[in-house]
C-alpha cells in the first residue's frame, strides 16, 4: 500500500493510464446495458396478433419531392384517393389523422373523424355524440395495436374543431382496416404508393414492429462491437 501510495503521488497520471482502458470499457459496457434495456422495454416484445396484420398503416412526414424540395407534411388527401381505398375488396374503413396545430411538433397527438374511426376500431373510439376526436396512436410497439389492444378500448375525448376545419389541416397517417387478406393489404398498399409517390410504403403493424426489432438487434450488435474493441 505504501508503495502503490508513493507511485501514485509521484506521477499520478502515469498510475491512471495503466487502469484507464478497463475503467473506459466498463463505463461504455455499462452506458450500453443501461441503453439498451431502455430500448427493449420502451419497444416491448413482438405480441403479433390479428389487429397487427390486418391494419396498414401509411405514416406521412418530412420527405422530399421528385426536384429535391424538401416538404414538411402533407396538406390533404384527394377524396378521391380515400374513396378508392375504400371501394377495394376487403378493405373495412380508412381513417384519415390529422396534425393536431396545438401539439408538440414532436408529439404523436393528432386529430380525427369520429365517422371515419367507427370504421377502424383498432384505434378505439370517439366519445359519443363528438364529431372530432383527439387521439394519440402508437404503431410503433405491437402491444398497442394487438387482438387484446388496449388502444381498441380507448375513448379519445373530443376537440373543440369542426369537422370542416379538421380537412383542411395537415394528414399525419393514414391507417386502412382490412379483413387481412393479402391481396386487400397489397391492392391498398399500392394504391397510396401510387397516390403518394414520394412517401415511404405503407406497412402493417407487424411489418413496423418487424423493422423496430431489427433496429433494436443493430444496436445490440453495434453496442457488442465497442464494448470488445473497448476492453483491453
């Protein structure tokens, strides 16, 4: 002790560096654990589920346009293009969920037409009596959109906007029910694609819970990769 206790008041940084890439790859190792177990628990396990196939969800956001002009959202949706997707066979209901004006930018809050969401109960329902509904969907963790979701059950309160006033709002998403047939989820698929070209493709919840679950198996492989190059 008295020797380890001279050497390190003689050159201090000296007596670090020789512990420092144990301490660094302990703290990235425990930084990593700590990451990811918040992701895997935020995300929750692939549940599946009738809903989960059956709901195809066309999430609208920042894109760019075929001259490179970069676009916030999308302003409306032609009622052509919804009464389309509605007219294929096996298609149950569109619902189309506007952007709430006073939410978070970076919230999921959107707003909604109770008639179009009667059609499309895995979202849950509107008090009665409301017109418009503000609703808060979660299609990116499976256990929200699932046979037994609790979203389904969900009662959205009601806001105070008119139903003219809701279609002249931005569209956030677009989520079309079908029975879960291939060729309804395939037929509207390719209808929004068409509609809405520069848009990423529409998918069903179990292909967004899909995709998340291979984001979260990069990081875990990602985080392996630092934590062995880190430690010594």
């Amino acid at each position: 002790m008295l020797i380890a206790g001279r050497r390190l008041s003689d050159n201090p940084r000296g007596a670090f560096r020789s512990i420092s890439g144990l301490i660094l790859a302990l703290f990235i190792t425990s930084a990593a654990v700590g990451i990811i177990g918040t992701i895997v628990v935020d995300h929750g396990a692939p549940t599946g589920g009738a809903v989960a196939s059956d709901i195809l969800v066309d999430q609208l956001g920042p894109y760019l346009t075929a001259s490179g002009q970069p676009v916030t959202s999308v302003a409306s949706i032609p009622n052509a293009v919804l009464t389309e997707v509605g007219s294929i066979a096996g298609v149950q209901g569109v619902t189309v969920i506007h952007t709430d004006p006073s939410a978070s930018q970076s919230g999921l809050t959107g707003l909604v037409s109770c008639a179009q969401l009667s059609r499309t109960p895995a979202l849950g329902r509107c008090v009665a009596g409301t017109d418009v509904a503000t609703i808060t969907p979660d299609y990116g963790n499976s256990s929200e959109l699932t046979s037994n979701s609790s979203q389904a059950a969900a009662l959205w309160p009601a806001a105070a906007l008119s139903s003219e006033r809701l279609q002249s709002l931005p569209v956030q998403s677009i989520v079309v029910g079908t029975n879960g047939s291939g060729a309804a989820i395939e037929r509207a698929r390719t209808a929004l694609e068409v509609a809405l070209p520069y848009q990423g493709p529409p998918a069903t919840i179990d292909e967004i819970n899909a995709s998340s679950s291979r984001q979260v198996a990069e990081i875990q492989h990602m985080t392996d990769v630092v934590v062995k190059k880190a430690v010594p």
